[in-house]
C-alpha cells in the first residue's frame, strides 16, 4: 500500500494503535461512571493550558499537562462537594477553562490564535518520534495500571457506597483515575485535537456496551473496536484527503449508527419469532 511508503503515516499508524488501547480503557470506565462528560471537560480545559504555554513562552505540551491534572483533582473536590449535582464540577471547569484561554490569548502578543488553533483539531500525520514514544509509555503505564486495579476500580465504578465499606480509598482512587485521564488527554490533545478527544474516548466504550455481555467483554470490543475505528478512519482520510481526526470520529459516528441499527433488527426479529 501507497501509505506505508512514506514515515509520518508510519508513525501515525504506531500512534493510532496506543491511543486506541489508551482511550477505550479509561473510556469505559468513564462511561460506566456516568463521568463522559469528563473527558470532553478536560479537553477544553487543555486549550487554557496551551494558551498559558504561548503567554508563558513555554512548551505548551509541559502547561497543558500541568493545568489538566490540577483540573481533574479539582473536579474530583467540586464532585465530592456537590455528590447530588456531580454536573455542576464539569460546568465550572468547563466554562472557566474556555474563559481562561480566551484571557490569555488576548494578552499573548503575536499570532497566537492560529498557534492554538492546531490544538483544536489536532493532526497525528504531524506527529514527532517523540510523542510516539510518550504515547507508548502512556500506553504501558494505563494497561499496568488497568491490570494491578482492575478490581478495585470495578467496584469504585459499579457503587460507591460498596468499594467505601470495603475500604477502599474511594476518594483517592477516583482521583488517581482523573488524574491518569488528564495526562492522556494532554498527551493525546496535539494529535487528536481539544474538540475530537472525548468522541474517540467515548464512542469506542458506548459501542461496545451494546455488544459485550459482561464487563470484560465490553473492555475487550472496546479496544478492538477502537483499533479498527481509527485505523480505518486514519486511513480514509489518506485516501480522502481530509483531516485524520475528524474523519476517525466520523468512523465511530458511522459504526455507533450500524451497531445500534443492527441490534434494533435483531431484537426486532427476536420478538417477531417468538409472536410466532
């Protein structure tokens, strides 16, 4: 193939296969959580990150990272004040995170609009040997994580109330959890883009809930279902021409509707063999 001749769809393809074995994992359990809205929080959090970067005249990669974790430990401290209106952390990070941008781009001298830009939609054909490296270690650091608190997170995840009695450090462990999340949302914010991230980590999980019986059936298609999704989407926007991200979220949109479509047909000729 045409697309293997040339070394930064190489790179994107290495980087298409940790992302897709990151984001659906911590996806997952962001769903199950009811916590989707997180990712797509810390996503626009990140760009008042990238804004600091620009007005500090630092790598904007190290600011957005540090300004993630301190949101996701912050949402973790509005979530536990606010335990009946949980969606008032995610209004408040949200808002002051866009707020915050705009601030510091218009006091940031220069083009800086167009700088940040980039960090919106992101471009995995533009990335460095670097961050293939980072999105590796990223890659390794979740699945040992995933491996060593399976459990304890599958508890955590289901009920609250249960992991406490069973002393768990409730608190800590969802913080951790926001924590790990932010660093993959920062890492994979310059590739995937601020406005894309949450759809690549939350439709892989919301398809594959529809499929998977049991929890570890639902973990599993999700990453596969991840691999394929943007594999194909990298791919297609090869031969199409069009922007990677986009095109591998328009993917996911594609194969949720097939899914879904497909499971209405079953269930629906179910019940017409059993009317017989």
């Amino acid at each position: 193939m045409a697309l293997f001749s040339y070394e930064f769809m190489i790179k994107a393809l290495w980087a298409v296969v940790f992302i897709a074995g990151i984001a659906p994992m911590l996806g997952v359990f962001l769903v199950i959580r009811r916590q989707s809205l997180m990712a797509d929080t810390l996503s626009h959090v990140s760009l008042a990150g990238v804004a600091l970067g620009f007005f500090l005249n630092l790598d904007p990669s190290l600011t957005t990272l540090a300004v993630v974790v301190v949101a996701a430990i912050v949402m973790e401290y509005l979530r536990s004040m606010y335990r009946t209106y949980s969606e008032i952390s995610i209004a408040i990070l949200m808002a002051g995170g866009l707020a915050l941008a705009l601030v510091l781009m218009n006091l940031t001298p220069g083009n800086s609009a167009t700088s940040i830009q980039s960090y919106l939609f992101g471009s995995i054909v533009t990335i460095t040997t670097s961050q293939v490296v980072t999105l590796a270690v990223l890659f390794v650091v979740t699945l040992v994580a995933f491996l060593l608190f399976k459990r304890p997170m599958y508890v955590l995840t289901f009920d609250e109330e249960v992991a406490h009695v069973d002393g768990l450090p409730v608190r800590w462990m969802s913080m951790a959890f926001n924590v790990l999340t932010g660093v993959a949302i920062a890492v994979m914010i310059p590739i995937a883009g601020a406005l894309l991230i949450s759809a690549i980590m939350v439709l892989p999980a919301a398809i594959s809930m529809r499929l998977g019986k049991s929890f570890n059936a639902v973990l599993f298609i999700s990453i596969l279902v991840g691999l394929v999704g943007m594999t194909s989407g990298l791919v297609s926007s090869f031969y199409l021409n069009s922007p990677p991200a986009a095109t591998i979220t328009l993917v996911f949109i594609a194969l949720f509707l097939v899914v879904n479509l497909v499971k209405r047909l079953l269930v629906a000729v179910q019940r017409g063999q059993r009317n017989r």
